[in-house]
C-alpha cells in the first residue's frame, strides 16, 4: 500500500470537493 500516494489524493480530492461545492 502506498501511504504517501493516498495520502496527496487525499488532499486534492477534499479541496476539489469544497470548489464543488463552493460551485453549487
């Protein structure tokens, strides 16, 4: 398992979620 790669998706896809939102 690669923790460092999950980790740095992590963060993209919450402040992607938030624009989303921010958008809607």
């Amino acid at each position: 398992m690669h923790t460092s790669v999950g980790l740095n998706h992590n963060k993209p896809t919450k402040m992607r979620l938030v624009m989303m939102k921010t958008a809607l």
